[in-house]
C-alpha cells in the first residue's frame, strides 16, 4: 500500500483533509480479509469512500472554479470515472453469481482502487497544486479559495469515525 507522504499535499487544509481519509478508507479496504466474513465490512468501506470522495470532489471543483484551473474539464471527468469505477467495484463485490470467488475479485479492487486514486493525487491534484503555487495562491491560500474548500467539510463523515 502506497503510504501517504507530504508531497502530495495540495493546500494544507479541507482537500488534504479529504486526501487523508481517502487514503485511510482505501487502505482499510485492502487489509480487509477476503473471505466471507470479510464481504460485508469491504462493501461498507467501498460506500463510504464514495461518498467522501463525492464530497471532495465538489469541493476541489470548487476549489478549480475559484482560481480559474486551465484543465479542469479534464479533472472533473477524471472524477466522474473514478466515481463510475467504484460503482463498478462495489457492484463486482457481492455478485455470488461471478465466475470469480471473492478472493480474486478483491484483489482485482485492491489493485484498481490503489492505482487509480493515487495515480490521480499524484498527478491531476498535484497539478492543482502546482498551478496555485505559481499564481502564488498556496502559502496562505486567498479567503474564497479557503472558503471554496472548507465550505462542504463535515467533521462527521470524516473517515476516522469507525460508522458507516
Ligand atoms: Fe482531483
Ligand atoms: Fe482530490
């Protein structure tokens, strides 16, 4: 499991809040045991890292509306495909009727899920970053950024709370 590591933070506030919970909820998923028992808690944390990660995504495309961001057309669909692919995952989860037993389904999400969150941190959001770093935006963010950002956090659906 990719570890988190302070080069991919992105404004120091709500959108690494969202990062970090992401990672904490992907993570968690993939120590899930794959067995039976382990079936319920893995469809549990697909769900919720959907809707955490809806959330942040309107708050990022806020984020990008604010400052402008030349590609965030591009990142808005990048978004939406994550969001299909999870749909997707959580739906291959449960299928008693697949080919493949859940042992070689949640490998086949672990894999997936890892991938394309991080290879989406590490270069769509980082980009964000970069982008605000040269409009000189980042250290300390302007008020409507901050406020673009913060607007949507919601310390309950925080990824640190055990209940789903
Ligand atoms: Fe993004
Ligand atoms: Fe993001």
């Amino acid at each position: 499991m990719i570890e988190w590591r302070e080069g991919l933070a992105i404004d120091h506030g709500g959108l690494d809040r969202d990062h970090r919970d992401q990672h904490e909820l992907i993570r968690r998923f993939i120590e899930t045991p794959a067995t039976d028992d382990g079936l319920p808690l893995a469809v549990r944390l697909l769900r919720l890292l959907h809707r955490v990660s809806e959330r942040h995504f309107i708050r990022e495309e806020r984020v990008q509306a604010a400052v402008d961001y030349p590609g965030r057309a591009e990142h808005r669909m990048q978004h939406r495909r994550l969001l299909e692919m999870l749909d997707d995952i959580t739906g291959q989860m449960d299928q008693t009727s697949s080919l493949f037993d859940f042992a070689y389904r949640k490998a086949h999400a672990n894999g997936l899920l890892e991938f394309w969150f991080f290879d989406h941190f590490a270069r769509a959001d980082v980009g964000l970053r970069r982008y605000m770093a040269r409009l000189s935006l980042s250290q300390p963010p302007a008020g409507h950024i901050v406020n673009a950002a913060e607007t949507m956090h919601q310390p309950q659906g925080r990824a640190s709370g055990r209940s789903s």
